[in-house]
C-alpha cells in the first residue's frame, strides 16, 4: 500500500515518466489535482492514456478533505497526479507530511516543471531569484509582494519568474449567498493582465522598479507544440498576444553575453 505523488510534466498525457505511469496502472485509485496548473490533456483522454478512472481533486479535496485520499492509501496503491513537478505547490508539501504522520507509504516521482523549463528562454537558472506570483486584481485586494520581489531581484541582478493567478471554476462568492451553486468558468490571467497589474502598482509606489520601457520575457504554454517565448519592452509586450493559457513573465536581472545571445 502506497501513496505514489507523480508528476505529469507540461504538456499532455504523454508526459508522465515510465516509473509513474507503471504506478498509476497499479494503483487502484486515481486522483488529479485540478486547481495549480492545468494540462494540456482532457481527463477523458487521461483515462483513455492511462486506463483508468481520474478523480478530480479540488483544493478543499486536498487541503481540508485529504483523508479522503489518505484512508485509501492505507489499504491498497494511490496516485496523486500534479501537473508540472510534484511540490511546485506547497498544498502538495502538506499532502506529503499528513501521510507521513499516518505512517503511509510514500514514493515521489518527479517531472519537468515551470521552474527548470524557464531556461528554453535561454537565461541561466542559476541567476533566478526569488520566485512570485501575480494575482488578479479582484475585490480591492492587490497584494504589492510581486513588485517587492522584482525589486529586490534587480538589486542584485537577479531574473524574476512571474507565475499568473488561476482562477478555477467555482460558484462565486455572490452567487453562493445567493443559493447558487453554478460554477463561474476558469480564469486564467495572461501576459497583457499581469503587466498592468505591476504598472498599477508602480503607479501607486513610484519607486521606479518597473517602467514600458523595462525588457521581460513572455512566455506560453512552455512545453507544449504550441510554446510561444516572446522578449521585448513591456509596452511591447503588453499588447501582444500570446494566446491560450498557461502563461508566465520574467523580468530579467542582469544578462551576460550568451543570455543576450540566446534572446536574440
């Protein structure tokens, strides 16, 4: 009895590594979860690829329902599947420690993430600092962590990953008091909704951290057929469009002659 947390890289079903797709075949139970990162692949054709049934995780699944998976792990095989690399969310940390104080079983088999395929772009990994993520700016609520971070990443010439909010689909918040339990569809925040959010941030800071003419990176849909890496100023970038979702920012520290090189 076992507790396998798989990967499944970036793009589609094919992604899985041979160890973890041998685990899912074994398992009797099957969960994903399904607010972090989204693949490439539908659960229909996950179910088709893997032969087997997938179970949708929520966050409230797994934040505050996690025994769910658990007691099924104590008496045969369970996958957990998490797009990308399995603890590229911290939600999978704490999965991870409550099996461990039930005394499960674990085996981690990891995959590609954001995190290391950010270097198709060409810029050292070893020069990336603080990573951070932009929210939507709903509710009044904006929190200026993002711009603190690209800030104190340029002080010492460090490059900045922006990872963009998701938005998965759910009843909103009016709609619940309502008594509506409809879901509103999933929102996924581009290239063009993060570089205003941080213009508006500077707007309100003026601390000269970001401007239309700082260079970034705009990236889509990385390890997918259909990736799109754009580099220019963020006034260019801002109303270029890169497409369907997943999308990141990277405001670069900086650059030595083979990054330049390589952005060229």
């Amino acid at each position: 009895m076992t507790l396998y947390i798989i990967g499944l890289g970036l793009s589609d079903c094919k992604d899985i590594t041979v160890k973890g797709l041998e685990a899912v075949k074994k398992s009797k139970k099957v969960f994903l979860e399904n607010y972090t990162a989204v693949l490439g692949s539908s659960k229909e054709e996950l179910e088709e690829f893997y032969g087997k049934e997938v179970i949708l995780a929520s966050r409230d699944l797994v934040e505050k329902e996690s025994n769910i998976i658990l007691e099924d792990a104590k008496e045969s095989d369970v996958s957990f599947l998490v797009v990308g690399d399995v603890f590229g969310a911290t939600t999978h940390t704490d999965l991870y420690l409550r099996a461990k104080s039930k005394g499960i079983k674990i085996e981690i088999i990891n995959n590609a993430s954001i995190m290391n395929v950010i270097s198709k772009t060409g810029l050292d990994l070893y020069k990336f600092g603080t990573t951070t993520s932009i929210v939507f700016d709903d509710d009044n609520w904006l929190p200026e962590t993002p711009y603190n971070i690209i800030g104190e990443n340029q002080k010492r010439g460090l490059h900045t990953l922006c990872l963009l909010d998701i938005k998965v689909a759910e009843p909103s918040k009016e709609n619940l008091l309502k008594g509506i339990n409809k879901p509103e569809p999933a929102r996924f925040m581009t290239i063009n909704q993060a570089i205003k959010v941080l213009k508006k941030i500077e707007s309100k800071r003026n601390e000269k951290v970001i401007s239309d003419e700082t260079f970034a990176i705009g990236v889509a849909r990385l390890g997918h057929k259909d990736e799109l890496i754009k580099s220019g100023k963020l006034s260019e970038l801002e109303h270029f469009d890169f497409g369907k979702e997943m999308h990141s920012l990277i405001i670069p520290g900086k650059l030595n002659e083979l990054e330049k090189e390589f952005l060229k």
